[in-house]
C-alpha cells in the first residue's frame, strides 16, 4: 500500500526507502517554494497626512532627529528618536510608523497581531489609532474581507496542516465560505490554490499594509523623544552552503563571506550544511522625511549564545560583548534600508 504524507492538508505520495534527513529536505523544500522572502519590516517614524484613499507621507523639514537609538533581536525591536524642532512654533502633524506590506507564510507559524506595540512620548504611553488595508492583484480588497467578516491582519487566524485527533485538514474560514463568496475570492486573487492538482485547497494570497499614526504636537524649540516597542515577526527559512542561488542571496542580502559559509557547513541543522536563518528588517530612509542627517545613529544587534549574525548595514558595526555587536554614526543619512539576519542550527519558530 502506497504510503501518504499530509502536508497542509495535501496527500503527497512517499517513496518506499526515504532517509529521515531527505525526507526533511524534502519537506523544507516544498516550503520554500511557498515561503516568500520578503517578509514583514519595521520603520522610522515619519510624518504623514491624512487624504481619502489613506495615510501618505509628507516631509517636515524643519524638525530633525538629533539622536536615535535602535536595538534589534528576533524578540524585540525597541527604537528611541530625540526629535527637535527647529522652527519658533509648534509644530502639530500626524505621525506614521508603517509596517510594510506583508503577506501569509508556511511553516505553521501564526502571524502576530502586533498587540504588543507600544507608543512613548517623553516616557507617558501615547494612544495611537491603526490603518489596516488588504490588496490582492495590485487592487484594494479591504472593503471586501471586512464584508466577509475575515480578519485581514492574522490572514483569518488560517492555519494549514492535518488535524491528527480529528483526522482531516484543520478547519479554516475558507470551510465556512459560501461556495459563491469563495469563487469571488479565487477569482480576485484573494484566495490562491496550493497546487493545480488540488484546486479545492487555498491559502491566503492577500497582501497586508498596516500603519500605526497618531497625532503629535512638537514644541518650539524644544527635544521630544519618541520610543517604540514590539515583539517583531521574524522571516524564516533554511539555507545551504551548497546551493550557489542560497549563497548569493545571503552575499547580497547579508553580506556574508567565505568563513561564514565555512560556518554553515559545519552548523546545519541535523548535520547537513544547512542552519536556519531568521531576518529582521527595519526601514532607516524614512528618516529622510525629517531635516538634515541623524546627528547621533547607535545600533545594537542582541543575539542568542547559539546564534550567529550578519547583516550588510556598515563596515564599522563590531562586536562588543559576546552576545552583542554596536555601531554608531554620526551625521547618518540612511541610504538603505536594515535587514539583520540570525542563523542557527536549530528550527525554532516560535518567540
């Protein structure tokens, strides 16, 4: 008898002999293949304005950042900004931290909510509204989720996978559908099937846009700071030392070199060449939106004792501790954005 996997939710064939460690990578690689890369950012703050179709970023060039300290891990991003305002009156704009688009990701993993982030200025807690947006196929389909009653942010709370108590597919939002309402969704992109063989069983394929705004008043001549808190959503993925495409992403993207790549063949997981990486992101060229440089830019990458890090951010980011690597500029205009990878033989996706 032919032997099944179900893997979510999809009976894929097995062969008689399989070695436990092909059989992971088998795995692995079916799902990456559906694991986008670009996943989840953090950003400065900027200054925006209200308009009908949304949030848009606007510049304010007579307020500066004159200091900013920003402290990344994979379970905790914390940023605090000394704004000054340079001008002889008060300034009152509305202030947007964005988190850039996003969409729904395998492995399991639950998305958070973001329901630990939190606003400080001057050290009180600032009450701050959310802009929340779904897009499918390049077109707005807020309006139609909500309609529908699904949760845009957590994807519907989907989960993929089998049940094993109660022996089938987990039950989804997408079981509860009116078969029209589901048709609409298949047909706008909303809703993508895993496999052609399988057209019935489909995942998520909306794309999520959330801002975080409130409304600030910056005194004349006078130094606000504004700090941010949250536990951030980590990409996730494996890479191997032996696949040319994984390597030269990670050159690209993380900047790595020939002893790093060394590293990875002797700390893959299960004994292959190939460790976990996990990226948190951060948008530095919003910073852009205010006057003249960062005066004062210090970074701070915290890591586990088992993890090790690279990220392609300046050549004067050095090691300060054992678990700890700093850098600091000054006068800093932010010509790219921050993308912090932690790799590890060990597959914990869970914070």
């Amino acid at each position: 008898m032919k032997k099944h996997i179900f893997l979510f939710g999809i009976a894929l064939p097995l062969p008689e002999k399989i070695s436990f460690l092909r059989f992971c990578t088998l795995c692995a690689t079916f799902l990456i293949l559906y694991m986008p890369l670009s996943q989840p950012t953090r950003a400065n703050d900027s200054a925006v304005e209200v308009t009908p179709s949304g949030l848009q970023f606007k510049s304010i060039k007579d307020i500066s950042i004159d200091k900013e300290e920003l402290s990344i891990s994979r379970d905790r991003v914390e940023v605090i900004c000394h704004f000054r305002n340079q001008s002889t009156s008060d300034i009152v704009t509305e202030v947007a931290f964005p988190i850039p688009e996003y969409k729904w990701a395998l492995l399991g993993r639950s998305v958070t909510n973001f329901s630990d982030f939190i606003v400080e200025v001057d050290g009180k807690k600032e009450p701050y509204k959310r802009e929340v947006k779904a897009f499918a196929r390049g077109k707005d389909c807020t309006q139609i989720l909500t309609d529908m009653n699904i949760s845009i942010v957590d994807f519907g709370k989907y989960e993929s996978g089998f049940d094993p108590v109660m022996k089938r597919r987990y039950v989804t939002f997408v079981d509860r559908l009116k078969p029209t309402d589901k048709k609409t969704l298949i047909d706008l992109g909303i809703l993508r099937a895993f496999i052609e063989a399988e057209p019935d069983v489909v995942f998520p394929d909306w794309t999520v846009s959330i801002k975080y705004h409130w409304t600030q008043r910056f005194p004349a001549n006078k130094t606000l700071t504004i700090k941010h808190s949250y536990g951030p959503y980590a990409g996730f993925r494996s890479f191997c030392a032996r696949e040319s495409d994984d390597i030269e992403f990670l050159r690209r993207h993380a900047c790595i070199n020939e002893s790093f790549v060394s590293w990875m063949r002797k700390n893959g997981a299960m004994g292959s060449d190939c460790p976990w990486g996990f990226w948190v992101s951060y948008i530095l060229t919003t910073a852009n939106n205010w006057h003249g440089p960062i005066k004062d830019f210090r970074l701070t990458i915290e890591k586990k004792a088992d993890e090790e890090v690279s990220t392609c951010f300046d050549p004067r980011i050095r090691l300060t501790g054992n678990n700890r690597y700093e850098s600091r500029v000054r006068n800093f205009v932010p010509e790219r954005d921050l993308k912090v990878f932690f790799f590890s033989s060990k597959g914990e996706v869970s914070r």
